[in-house]
C-alpha cells in the first residue's frame, strides 16, 4: 500500500540520520585550546613568509604601479 | 496489516528519538572540550600593525556581474567568470586579456584553472562544468576544443580541480557534490549529506587521496545561507562566510566552530572567503561593496577595504600570497 511505502522510506530516511550522528559522535575531538594554541603556532611560524602581512618592498611588488617606459 | 504499520511507526518514533539523544550528546561532548576561546589564546600574540593595501589592477572587460574567479599557479594569470556569459583569461600584471571563451549559457557561476594552466573549466546555468584547453594561438576557436565533463541536475555552483589536471570536483544546486575525470567524463564519485543547495566547495590543501567520500563531521551555527568555505592554509580548519553577515572558523579537530568573525555595524552578507598565506589574515568580500581583514586570531578587524561599486561576490589570494583578488557585480575585477 501507498501508505506503507511512505512510512518504509521514511524509516530508512530516519535509519540513515541515527547512523550519521553515530558516526558524527564517534569522532575523535581534542581540546579548543590544543587546536586554538596549533592555529596560533601556525600562524606565526609562517608569518613571515606571507607577503600581505609583512609587505613587499616597492623594487619586488609584481603589482607595483607600472612605470613609464621611455624610449630614447 | 495494521499491525505491522502501527509496528513501523513504533520503531520510527524510536528512532527519532535516538537521533534526539545522540544530537544532544553531540553538543555536548562538543561543548565539554570548549574550554576557552581563541582570542584568548591568542591575547599574547602580537596585534597587527595598520594596512595599507591599494588596489593595483582593475581588470575591466566583463559585460555584467563577475560571478568567479580563479588564480593560475604562475601567481599572475587570473581567469573570470561573468553574468554574461563570458569566461575570460586575464594575466593580472599587465592587465590584458589573453583568452576568452563565450559560454552557450548566461550565469557562469563557477570557474577554475588548471593545475598545469593549459586549461580552465567553467560552469553555471548549464549545469554542466566544461573544460577548455587554453592554447597559445589566438585564432583558434576555443570553443571548439570544449569538453563537457560533469552533469548535474541543477546549477553548478562550484569546480575545482584537485592536484592534477585529470580530475575536477564539483559542487550544485541539486545538493550534491561530484568528483569526475576529466577525459573520460566519468562520475566518479558522489557526495550527498546536505540538505539542500551546495554553494562552494574547497579541497584540504593536502588532498592527495582519491578514496573520500563518507561524511564525516558537520557543523551548524550559522543563521543563514553559506556563501563560502575556504580550508585553513594547515588543513585543520576551514572557514566559512553566510548571508548572516558573519565568518566563522571552524576547527576539524576539535569538531566545532572557535571564532566568529562579526561586527555590529556590518550587516550585509559575506559573499566569498579567503586566507592570507600564513592563515593570519582572513579576507571577507561582502554585499556591501566593501572588502573586511580580520585578524584570525584576535577576532579583530584589521582592515576595510573600499573600490568596488557593487557587492563583491568573489575573492581569492594569490598562490604566492603577495595579492588578492576579487570579482564583483560592478562588472571589474581588482588586485
């Protein structure tokens, strides 16, 4: 019947959904300040390598505005 | 018969409250492991100094709304997508326009580059996501050399390619996100879990693996719709930008979100995200029209960027990280 069918689906719909979140549960979690303290050490150790905190010197700047060619 | 119907709901009640129980043990275990905040770990940390970041280049072109933008791994070659069909390759130093492709479609809503730079895909209303071999000779019909490589069954709203050129992943209106081989036009994977459309999508920066596919976390703060996920340069986090007018950070290992990125004062959605080199800087393109830096550990805003006419729908840093970019509705990209 029509009615069972639905209820079937929705079943399943519902089986999957328990299954997911045990899944989800299940995941192994460390502390926010053990991942906030890793974000941070991240961040500083590669500090110095990103151009848009530390700036680029005008002589290395690839986007510097473009000079003006004079032909002799 | 009534029996086994009264039996399925029994059983359907049942379930419905062990996934009650096991979303609140969720939370919980979630909120046990919240014992402080990230700004607080980061109180020690120097503060950044004021920026001063300019507009270099403003690409113009495009006949309506650019819709997405890609770098080319030679930190100079840029590709766009726009409203109007049109996807356009620009090398971002000089300011001309290399390639450039009209789609049969209007609203290419997505658009990628290769890792070799020889081809970009692009995607949208068509719902298909078509690769384009770029070739140096400008009287080839570009067009001709076209590759439909995915299918979906509503817009695309997101390509990427994954660490060669012979696979792209996708993501769709339809709610599914698809990873396909790009000669063969094969699906090779499907990934379902979300609820309804998948607006962007972003590859862990140390993918290599070709067996994913199970979902494994999720996570649910935001108020609105999420117009944008990018990962952490590390890999352990990613960020994310909603209509909700904020970013927020979450971190994958400690399965939560640990910084919200918000101001009173800013009310329009954020369109696209994107992080600076070092993960230090978290650039914000928003609704608004204006560009907003926060400062990812402090939860500060450092910056706020003004030059477009239109909500800014999309921004990317550069491979190198010396520039970003981004594409908006007012027709222009900038670097």
């Amino acid at each position: 019947m029509s009615n069972n069918s639905a209820s079937n689906s929705s079943l399943a719909i519902a089986q999957k959904a328990v299954k997911q979140l045990r899944l989800e549960a299940s995941v192994r979690r460390i502390k926010v300040s053990q991942a906030a303290a890793e974000l941070k050490t991240f961040c500083l150790q590669n500090a110095h390598k990103d151009p848009l905190l530390t700036g680029v010197p005008s002589s290395d700047n690839p986007f510097r505005p473009p000079k003006s060619c004079v032909l002799l | 018969m009534a029996t086994q119907e009264v039996q399925l709901n029994e059983t359907l009640a049942h379930l419905k409250t062990e996934s009650e129980t096991l979303k609140s043990k969720l939370e919980e275990e979630r909120a046990k492991l919240h014992d402080v905040e990230l700004h607080q770990v980061a109180e020690k940390v120097e503060g950044l100094g004021q920026f001063v970041m300019k507009t270099r280049r403003t690409l113009k072109g495009h006949g309506n709304k650019v819709l997405c933008m890609d770098w080319c791994k030679d930190k100079r070659r840029i590709v766009s997508s726009s409203q109007d069909g049109k996807v356009i390759v620009w090398d971002a130093f000089t300011t001309n326009k290399e390639h450039a492709v009209t789609m049969p479609c209007t609203w290419v809503m997505a658009c990628a580059y290769a890792p070799s730079g020889c081809a970009v895909a692009c995607g949208g209303l068509d719902n298909k996501c078509s690769v384009y071999p770029l070739s140096l000779d400008k009287n080839e019909n570009l067009a001709a050399k076209k590759k439909s490589v995915a299918m979906h069954t509503n817009y695309l709203s997101a390509c990427s390619f994954t660490n060669s050129d012979m696979q792209i992943l996708t993501s769709s209106g339809d709610g599914t996100c698809a990873l396909w081989d790009v000669e063969s036009g094969q699906l090779l994977q499907s990934f379902h879990g979300h609820a309804a459309d998948v607006l962007c999508l972003d590859l862990a920066p140390s993918e290599t693996g070709n067996t994913f596919g199970q979902c494994i976390q999720s996570f649910e703060t935001h108020e609105s719709d999420i117009n944008s996920v990018r990962y952490y340069p590390s890999g352990d986090a990613f960020a994310s930008g909603s209509d909700d007018a904020t970013c927020r950070l979450y971190d994958l290992r400690a399965d939560r979100e640990v910084a919200i990125y918000s101001k009173e004062s800013i009310i329009f959605g954020v369109s696209s995200v994107d992080f600076s080199l070092s993960g230090r800087l978290l650039f914000g393109g928003y609704n608004d029209y204006t560009i907003n830096v926060w400062d990812v550990l402090k939860g500060t805003r450092v910056s706020i960027l003004f030059g477009h006419e239109n909500r800014v729908s999309t921004l990317r840093v550069s491979p190198d990280g010396t520039a970003f970019s981004t594409g908006s509705w007012d027709h222009t990209l900038r670097v």
